[in-house]
C-alpha cells in the first residue's frame, strides 16, 4: 500500500533553517509528481511546492519563493524540502503527498518562534 512518511520537523527559531524530507513507499516513485502542503489549525491546507516526477519541474507558492527549496531522489524514493531564512508564519504542519492522487504522510510539525 502507499506509504508516505514525514520527517525533519521540529522548532526553530525565526532565520533558522530545517530540512524536512518523505520516504516513499507501494507505489513507482519516479512516475508521480510530488508536492509538500502545510496546514495551520483552522485553515485549510496549502500547497507549499510541486516538483515533477524526474524533477526538472518546479513549483513554489509565492511566500516561500526565494527560502524553500524541494529536491526529491528517484533512487531513493524521498522527496524534501530545505527550508531557509524561516519565519513564524511558517508554522504549520508539514505534510508530504502525491500531487495527483489523494495520498498524504502522516505530517511533521514545524514551529517558527523565538
């Protein structure tokens, strides 16, 4: 079965870096689109980034343009996201999906604060 495990979260503080990364699993990784979604309790859930299924194709939303950067290794089967000069609005929960198909990680917590 699919299987999409997130990892790297955790709290840091504002200019601070984290590389958050999804093992991938029950599926062909190399043949799907990837993307990374946050969420904030109360709103709904927002698409971070999107990179093709060979990588050459890359999508950011306009607020992490310039700080985030996502990667994925089709030998491995993970897709990350380094994620730089952090801010406090970018504390959220972290989830990791096949952008095609209604497929999501677990989540990972990210916490932006002094």
């Amino acid at each position: 079965q699919v299987q999409l495990v997130e990892s790297g979260g955790g709290l840091v503080q504002p200019g601070g870096s984290l590389r958050l990364s999804c093992a991938a699993s029950g599926f062909t990784f190399s043949n799907f689109r990837m993307s990374w979604y946050r969420q904030v309790p109360g709103k709904e859930r927002e698409l971070v980034a999107i990179i093709s299924a060979a990588g050459g194709s890359i999508i950011y939303t306009d607020s992490v343009k310039g700080r985030f950067t996502i990667s994925r290794d089709n030998a491995k089967n993970t897709v990350s996201l380094q994620m730089n000069s952090l801010k406090p609005e970018d504390t959220a929960v972290y989830y990791c999906k096949i952008y095609t198909e209604n497929y999501w990680g677990q989540g990972t917590q990210v916490t932006v604060s002094s």
